[in-house]
C-alpha cells in the first residue's frame, strides 16, 4: 500500500531518540531509532496515519512511546518534514516545525540544561581550585613571614641574651651601683642595638618594657609549644615574683628568653612530674634561672610549692 514520506531532521546539537506508531490491520507497527546532531531520517511510505514520538537523548523506545518529550501526528497521505530545532537566543527551548502545517510544538531544552549544568560545574570546581590555590599561596606567604618574624625574633633575643649574660657577669656585688642609672643604662642599649625602636624609650619605662618583652616571650612560647593561654594567668603569682629589683627583673627575663631559644629545654635542672602546663612552663623558667639567680629561682620553687602542693625542691639536680 503506497503512501507519502515524512522525514525527520535534527538540527539540535544533540541526539534526538523518535518512534514512529502506526495501526497496520493484522497489528500495531513501531519503528525506534536515535538521530545524531544534524541527522535526517525518512520514515516508511505508509497510508496509515502514524504519530512520531520524540525524546532528547539516547532513548529506549518505551522511553520515547510512554515519555516522550515531543509529538506529532501525521495523516499518512501527506509529505512533510519535520525539524526539531533550538528556539530562541537562550535556547532554553527546542521546537517542532513541519513544513506543511504552521503549528510550532515546544518542550525544555534538556541538552542545554544538561550542558549548562556541567558547565556550571566546571566552573564551580574551577573557581574552587582557585579559591584553593589562592589560600594555599596565603597560606605558604603567611607562614614565610611567621618563619621570617621567628628567626628574626631569635636572632634578636640572642642578642639581647649574650648582652644580658655579659653585663650581669659585668656587675660585682661588691661594688656599689647606682642600681635603676646601671641597669638603665646597659638594658636601654641593649634595646637600642637588637630589639627597639628609639621611640619606645620615651614612652614607657623599662620596667614597662621589660614586662612587654617577657609577655611577647611567653605568648611566643606558649604558640610555639600549643599550650593553653592559662600559663600566663597570674604568673606571678605564682611564682611569687613581686617588686623585684630591676636587677632581679633582668634575670627573669634572661631565663625566659633562655627558655624560648632552647625549645628543647635541654639543661633542665628541676624535674616535674605533673601535666600542669603553667607548672611545667614555670619550672622550665625556674631551672634557667638556677643558672644565673640561684636565691631568686629557689624562692620561686619554694612558693610554686606552697601555691600548689607539688613537690619541686627535691628534684633539683645541682641547687649547691
């Protein structure tokens, strides 16, 4: 039985799954098949009027019968060409036009959905990797300059420390000193040549100054070490270091910056069994200032151990 043609074209920049339907008298007749970008398809000449299912994609032909996406009917006695393509600037949409009949079927463009998706995606993961990237290298900036600020910050605490030593073994008990003019003195020069800026001289006092530095000491300290901001609390007290002479207040400050560039802590002469961080930090300072202050560390030992009931005397390794 002659009939005319109807030939599908795809003029989508994706694939286009179709079945054509038609009633033949002994049984239903289906053809399925998948067009590629820019491909056309003839369907066979039959009299019977036959309807085209249409889905974006690579389609079963269940898929294409029971969900199609587009549909045409068509009466089996006229040629037509029909043409599936993207509709508008957008192309948010696809289109079916015939050639012989003005209606215009439209349905979602999934392809562009699909494309502008991952598209989507690669741009998030792009602009991840470079969000990524961009910490790394603030990161890797970042910890150049703490690296920078910490050897910078040894090098000048070793500085201040040989100054110290040197100016404490100076000193001889025997002579009189005026105590605040000599220590002035020798510490402001110390600062001046390692650690200050000359402006800092007349705005605060050294006794001022010299609290700073032992606090950045401490805070530097405790960073390095990841321990609990606790072992500042009161510091002093419990210690018991309170109106010190200056002279004592310097040899504070000399063992804790022996501390800080002996991470290690290597020449402990006091042991602690204990966990406490601040007691520990503590002792570590104490057993420096064995080696310089032997009375002054002794006094702070002996009150750690009131202040706490730990035992610290009795571990001492070289208090004669």
């Amino acid at each position: 039985m002659g009939g005319n043609s109807v030939k599908i074209k795809n003029e989508t920049p994706y694939p286009i799954s179709y079945i054509y339907w038609y009633e033949h008298p002994l049984r239903p007749v289906q053809v399925h098949g998948t067009l590629r970008a820019g491909e056309m398809v003839e369907v066979n000449r039959v009299a019977f009027p036959r309807i085209i299912f249409l889905k974006q994609g690579h389609r079963t032909s269940d898929e294409c019968l029971y969900h199609y996406d587009l549909y045409w009917w068509n009466n089996g006695k006229d040629s037509q060409t029909i043409t599936i393509r993207e509709k508008g600037s957008d192309q948010s949409e696809l289109e079916l036009i015939c050639d012989s009949r003005p209606e215009i079927l439209t349905c979602p463009n999934y392809g562009k959905q699909e494309k502008d998706r991952l598209e989507m995606e690669k741009r998030r993961r792009e602009e991840e990797e470079r969000r990524q990237a961009e910490q790394r290298e603030r990161e890797r900036k970042i910890q150049e300059q703490i690296e920078t600020e910490n050897k910078r910050l040894k090098e000048n605490l070793s500085k201040i420390l040989e100054s110290l030593t040197r100016m404490r073994k100076e000193s001889h008990p025997q002579v009189e000193y005026n105590e605040v003019e000599f220590v002035e003195k020798k510490f402001y020069q110390i600062l001046k040549d390692n650690f200050l800026q000359d402006k800092e001289r007349s705005t605060r006092t050294i006794a001022e100054i010299i609290q700073n530095m032992r606090l950045q000491i401490m805070l530097k300290y405790i960073e390095e070490k990841q321990l609990s901001v606790d072992c500042l609390k009161n510091w002093d007290d419990l210690v018991g270091f309170k109106n010190l002479s200056l002279r004592d207040e310097l040899s504070v400050l000399e063992a804790m910056i022996g501390v800080a560039l002996d991470p290690n802590n290597s020449q402990i002469l006091v042991k602690s069994e204990t966990k406490d961080d601040r007691v520990n930090y503590s002792v570590s300072i104490l057993s420096k200032l064995f080696t310089i202050n032997k009375e002054l560390a002794s006094n702070g030992l002996t009150h750690i151990e009131k202040s706490t009931g730990k035992g610290l005397l009795s571990g001492i390794d070289c208090c004669e």
